[in-house]
C-alpha cells in the first residue's frame, strides 16, 4: 500500500487553521463555542488536505490563459468545517494583479467561483463569529472597492460593499450595501492582517 505524505501542505494549512480559529475567539470575549452546526458527514481533514495538495500539484486543474497561478491561501467561507481553497491569479501584461478561482471539497475538488475581476490585492476574514466569508480588497487606476465574499448552496455569492474612486480629481466614498453590520465588519477586518497566501511551488505530494 502506499503512503501518502504531504510535504508543507498538511502542517501549514492546519496550523493556518487554527490560528484563524483562535484569532476569532480572542476577538470575542463572549464565545466560548463556535457557532457553525456540527456536521458528521464531513470528510476527515485528511481527505481535503490531500485532496488540494493533489490538485495543486497539477497545474493543468486550474490554469487559466494570460494569467499565472502564484499563490493559494485556504479559509471557511461557509463554517462548515472544511475550508475552501482560494487560487491567486497574476496578470502577466499589468504585472501583480490579483485574480482569483475559488474551490471547494466534498469528497471531490470543485470551482464555486471563477475569476472574481475586480483586481483584488488582499482577502480578510470576519472576526465576528456570526459572519462568514472573507471580505476583499482591491482596485486599479484611482478606483478602489470592497467587496463580501460567501458560499451559499456551495456557490461563491458577491456582494460590493462600497467603492472609492477619485476619477473626479478627488477621492468619493459610496456604500453600495444597506447592510451596516457587513459593512462595520469589514472596516474592522481590513484595518487588522489579511489571511496568509503560500506559493504553489511550494506543494509536493510525495508518495511512497
């Protein structure tokens, strides 16, 4: 039988984890639990953490004209206890633009989200627990948003939160969402750190 050993991938995505797990409980004195429902069905982490490893290996499962696959970052959008899997693409005529395909696991690794085109630079999660997702960042030329990611139906759902552009010769901020505690949560989440991206090159699954 052979064995499957992960090389970087298993220890930095479990670690990642749950250091994103401890950095939402140490910002909310009053949960002591989380608040996504148990599900028992849910695939070992084994199961996913060789599963992206695979798939990452391979660069033919996610390659995408004119555009260089760089990075990966994992994070649960939905707090159903297995993370998702986010592909950082770069425009390769602008130079460091940030595209994105974004993944998920059950028991197969399948796209949810395809080349979000906004040119987003950086991805934050919630720290209130009752809100999933990630908030994005991002822009090009003197225009700038922020936009709320989530998965619902194990589809990628978008939200633009608000814009800021200063085509006018001066910087206008507009809302774009009536959804003030969105809103307040993602000015919370984008003065802190984004989650940590790794470099695919990095991904070796070994077997022996």
């Amino acid at each position: 039988m052979k064995k499957v050993t992960l090389i970087f991938i298993l220890t930095v995505l479990v670690l990642s984890l749950f250091t994103a797990c401890g950095d939402k409980s140490s910002n909310d004195t009053n949960a002591t639990t989380s608040s996504a429902p148990v599900n028992e069905t849910l695939p070992p982490a084994e199961s996913w953490t060789k599963a992206y490893a695979e798939f990452l290996e391979n660069p033919k499962n996610y390659t995408e004209k004119e555009h260089d696959a760089g990075q990966f970052a994992f994070t649960d959008m939905d707090n159903d206890g297995t993370p998702e899997l986010i592909i950082a693409y770069y425009n390769g005529i602008e130079g460091g633009t940030i595209f994105a395909n974004i993944y998920s696991y059950d028991g197969n690794v399948n796209m949810i989200g395809n080349r979000i085109d906004m040119y987003y630079k950086f991805c934050y999660a919630p720290s209130d627990l009752s809100i999933s997702g990630l908030f994005v960042e991002g822009g090009r030329s003197s225009s700038f948003a922020c936009n709320y990611w989530s998965v619902k139906n194990n589809k990628l759902v978008e939200e633009p939160l608000w814009t800021d552009n200063a085509n006018t010769g001066k910087m206008e901020h507009k809302e774009l969402s009536d959804n003030s505690q969105l809103i307040e949560e993602a000015k919370r989440a984008i003065s802190g750190s984004g989650i940590e991206f790794f470099e695919i090159s990095k991904v070796r699954v070994q077997e022996n």
